[in-house]
C-alpha cells in the first residue's frame, strides 16, 4: 500500500493504471468473497481505500490542471485586449 505522499508523486498516467489496478483487484476480492475463498476479509477494505487514495490525488492532480490552463487562458484574454 502507497501512502498519499507517494501517490502524489506519480502522474496521471500512473495513477490511472494503479485505480484500474485496484478496481480489478476489488472485483477478484469479489468473487473470493461469494466464493468463500477470500482469506483476509480486511484486506478487502485495505483495497477500496487504496482505490479511494488514488482516485483522490488523480482528482486533484486534474483540478490542479485544469486550473491551470483556465489561468492562462484568463492572463491570455487580458493580454489581448
């Protein structure tokens, strides 16, 4: 498990790799768990606040981004006039 310091330090390609990743970890936790297979029940959860990790740094690193580029195109606006 990364802490939110690590993730933050991945891009956003990273980042979406990892949630699907995860989701894809999540859904065979799934099936183990109907199944009974499932050994650890707490690492389920351990799971979906990973997903929730990354999901948040991925949703800041893109406010972040977009932020940016309406700032440039707001100091591109002002100096055209």
């Amino acid at each position: 498990m990364a802490t939110t310091k690590e993730l933050r330090e991945l891009n956003a390609d990273d980042l979406a790799r990892r949630a699907t990743e995860m989701r894809q970890t999540l859904f065979q936790d799934q099936l183990k768990l109907k199944t009974g297979a499932l050994d650890n029940p707490s690492e389920r959860t351990g799971h979906k606040r990973e997903l929730a990790r990354v999901l948040t740094v991925l949703n800041e690193k893109k406010k972040v981004a977009l932020d940016a580029k309406r700032a440039a195109a707001q100091t591109k606006k002002v100096q055209n006039g």
